[in-house]
C-alpha cells in the first residue's frame, strides 16, 4: 500500500489519533476506491465526506447539469455552478477540499453497457440514483461483480438506508424485487423533498462506506433503516435474503423492467402515455389562445405548486392522483385543457380524462414548458 | 388494538395521518381495513389481482410479514404493522 505523506499525515491527524482508524487505516483508504453514481442530494454530502475522509480514489457518474432548484439541498454544488456539467462542478469542489483525492469522472448515463465496465475498478459503489432503472441496474451490477452496494433513498421527510450485497446479505432486490410501475409512487419531482434529508441520509452511507473500506463496526447489511425527519425517529427492520429473487446473472434493459419510456439526456421529457387524448405544445396552446380558445383549464399540479405560479385562466384545480375520482366536477360539454409542471402528470390526468370519454387536451412542457418560452416574466420552480 | 404506520409516500391518501388505528387480528385484516377506510389507497397496497403489491413491504414491528405468515400473520395490541413503499428519489 502506497504510505501516507507528511502532508497526509497533518490532513488526517484527528483520524490517525482514532485508534480504531489510525495510520493504518488512514492507510487504507487511501488506497481504496468508491464510486458514486449520481451527485445529486445523496450525492453531494457523500462525495464531500468521502473526499475529506482521504478516500484516495473516487468515480463519479452524472450526466445532468446543475439547476437552480438543485441548491436547496445538492450541497457540493454552488450557485456559480448551475448550468454546469455536475461532475465538473463535483470535481472541482473535491479538488478544493482534498487534493489527495484521485477524481475520475463518467459524464454519461449509468447503463447496461457501460456499468459492468465503469464499477469494475472500486471496492464499493454508492447508489445516489434517483429513479427505480438506475436503482436495479446499480443493484444487479454489483451483484454480478460482487460488490458492496451502499443503499440510500428518499422521499419529502424520510429516508431509507441499507448495505446490501455485502458479505452474503441480502441486496435491494430481496427488499423489493419489482419496482413500482411509473406513475404509482410519486417522485420528490411532484411530492418535494426537505433540503437536509438528503444530507442525514448520504451522510449515513458514506458512514457505512468508511466502515466497509475500514472493515470496523457492524453495517447496515441485513437490516434497513428508516428515517422519518418529522417524527425525528429512527427504525430498524430486519432484511432477509429473499428464497424466491431471481438469480441475477446478467444486466437486462432496467427502462423496459421498470416500464417507464426510454429516457435520453434530458430530464424535461416525460413522454405520457399513448392514448386517445390530444397534445399541444405551449407555443401551439398559445396560438389558439389568441385566436380565442377557451378550453376549460385543468391544473392537476399540487396545492402547493399553484400557490408558487399558477395560470390566472385557469378554472380548477385537482391532483393528478384525485382525477379518477373527481371526473363529476368536470364539466363534459367543453373541452379540457390540462397541464402540470412539466407535462407528465397531465399525460397521466389526460389519459383518465380521455378514458372517461372527455375531449382533452395534454398541454405538453407544462407551466415551465410556458414560463421558458411563453410568459418569460413567470418564476419556474 | 393493534396501529397502521402510514409512510409519507401515502399520506396523501389517509388524510395526511402518520398512524391508524384498526381493529384486527391479523395483518391481512387490518390491511383490509385500512384500505375501506380509505378506499382511494387500495389501488396502492393491492394489484387488481388482490395480492399485495410487491414494491410495498409491510413489517410487523421488525419483521418483514412474507417471513412471518403474510396475510394471516396475527397481531397483537400493542403491535404495529409499517408500510414500507419502494421510494427511489427524485425522477419518476
């Protein structure tokens, strides 16, 4: 193992003076690997910790770009950033904090083909995904390369944390061995998310990573952990290996597993179902508007979202969710005009709408799709 | 009487209550009740099939009930059975 320098030494010294670290462990993980595939709000405080940690070697997998709604929690990045390429910004941020830290990048979407090939090289990989595809693919690679997953996720006020596939334990697909369809489990896109959970949470994992690259303490393998910040509780299930998980020997297409459309580089498509119901993009919804149509306008956002921006012509607000079960506040002799944040949502109230016999109409890019090309004056959140 | 641990993904269908109370003896009953009590999550917690949804676990205390005996895993006061959804962040 390649010995610390005099400078690591001063750097590391609250950590070396730990007897349970020292400089033997110090040593260690200098010469250990982690990758991080996303660097978004578990992300960020995992790369942060891991770096000043002195973890010698760390990969980061991210294609997005900063977004100004990324600041309220995705702590690596900073406001000079947005627009930025992540893991640029990610490497620059770490490069700051330790330059010790070998930084290796992938600006590219973490997929079936390359996935094998870019966790080969770490000891332990970090999943700060965001979505089920990336989630299972993460999962199933590191089982087929026998790597420890460290596990983290979240939703408005809790989180779940685990290890899986570590030392014969149980992994991801034997506490859920489908995932959801789309459209059944809302996203902290649609539901929101509190700033710091996911900073508790990626801090939580990259505990466990320390811990697995230390070889100390007992780690979240076999139990899953949730956390509730409202409540302020923590608690502790057990996981087993489940008798009945399919033998996973081999990466599969993880878009077509989980049912979603296959996604391209951009996060602002959200291509809705197929379907009897219509689609207009803002700038065609704005010509017929000043042609003087007047469709009856659906908002199926949440309450808090019209209180953020909302479309003054708009008649009536229901979440997507309530749609199927409000269709009598609807009137039947208009048509229907509906829209959300970005247009996925309403594909899905369009659907139920146009199910139900209605004549509707998805307003495709939604109130955003609207405020960037439309009514530029309108906050986008 | 045994409670319900409602997560925040569902909320939204059990008129934002964290905890309900039900009158039950097993887990598969007060899952049944719950979902008459707030019928718009039954879609949620079963397929249409009936069989509880896969990507939604439900512990007894802290164990997960398919190790236990699933639906006819009996309760007791004083237990609590957690809904445990899949969640994976951000993107849908």
């Amino acid at each position: 193992m390649t010995p610390l320098t005099n400078d690591e030494i001063a750097r590391y010294s609250r950590h070396l003076i730990l007897g349970e670290v020292g400089i033997l462990g110090q040593t260690r993980l200098k010469n250990s690997s982690v990758l991080c595939v996303g660097t978004g709000g578990l992300g960020s405080p995992l790369l942060l910790y891991l770096a000043a940690a002195g973890v010698g070697r760390i990969g980061i997998v991210d294609f997005d770009v900063v977004d100004a709604s990324n600041l309220q929690r995705q702590i690596i990045h900073g406001t000079a950033a947005v627009g930025r390429p992540k893991v640029l910004s990610a490497r620059d941020r770490i490069a700051d904090l330790n330059p010790e830290v070998k930084v290796e990048l992938y600006e590219e979407p973490f997929t079936s083909d390359n996935a094998l090939r870019i966790a080969a090289s770490y000891d332990v990989v970090v999943d700060g995904t965001d979505n089920f595809p990336t989630r299972y693919l993460v999962n199933d690679a590191c089982v087929i390369l026998g790597k420890p997953n460290v596990y983290g996720s979240i939703f408005k006020f809790e989180g779940q944390a685990s290890v899986f596939n570590y030392q014969g334990g149980p992994n991801y697909r034997d506490l859920y061995a489908q995932p959801p369809p789309p459209g059944l489990v809302p996203s902290c896109a649609e539901g929101g998310v509190l700033g710091v959970l996911p900073g508790i949470i990626g801090t939580i994992q990259a505990t466990e990573t320390l811990k697995i690259l230390l070889g100390m303490g007992t780690t979240l393998s076999g139990r899953l952990l949730l956390f509730d910040a409202l409540a302020m509780s923590f608690r502790e299930l057990k996981l087993r290996r489940d008798p009945n998980a399919p033998v996973i020997d081999k990466l599969i297409d993880y878009d077509q597993f989980c049912g979603v459309p296959k996604r391209s580089g951009s996060r602002e498509e959200h291509p809705g179902a197929s379907g009897p119901f219509r689609r207009m993009n803002v700038r065609e919804v704005a010509d017929k508007r000043a042609g003087g149509w007047r469709p009856f306008v659906l908002d199926v956002r949440g309450a808090a979202e019209a209180a953020i921006v909302k479309f003054d012509w708009a008649e009536m607000l229901i979440p997507h969710t309530e749609v199927a079960a409000r269709l009598a506040e609807i009137p039947r002799n208009r048509e229907i005009l509906v829209h959300c944040k970005l247009g996925g949502r309403s594909a899905q109230a369009a659907q139920v709408l146009a199910d139900a016999g209605f004549d509707v109409v998805n307003l495709e890019g939604g109130i955003v799709g609207w405020a960037k090309e439309i009514d530029t004056g309108m906050p986008i959140y | 009487m045994p409670v319900i641990q409602i997560p925040s993904a569902l909320r939204s269908f059990t008129d934002n209550q964290a905890r309900v109370d039900v009158e039950a003896v097993t887990a598969g009953e007060a899952l049944s009740a719950l979902a008459v009590a707030y019928p718009s999550l039954r879609k949620h917690l079963y397929s249409d099939d009936g069989q509880l949804r896969s990507f939604v676990n439900v512990y007894k205390n802290d164990e997960d009930i398919r190790f236990l005996g699933r639906d006819a895993t009996p309760l007791a006061a004083g237990d609590t059975l957690i809904i445990v959804p899949s969640i994976a962040g951000g993107l849908t």
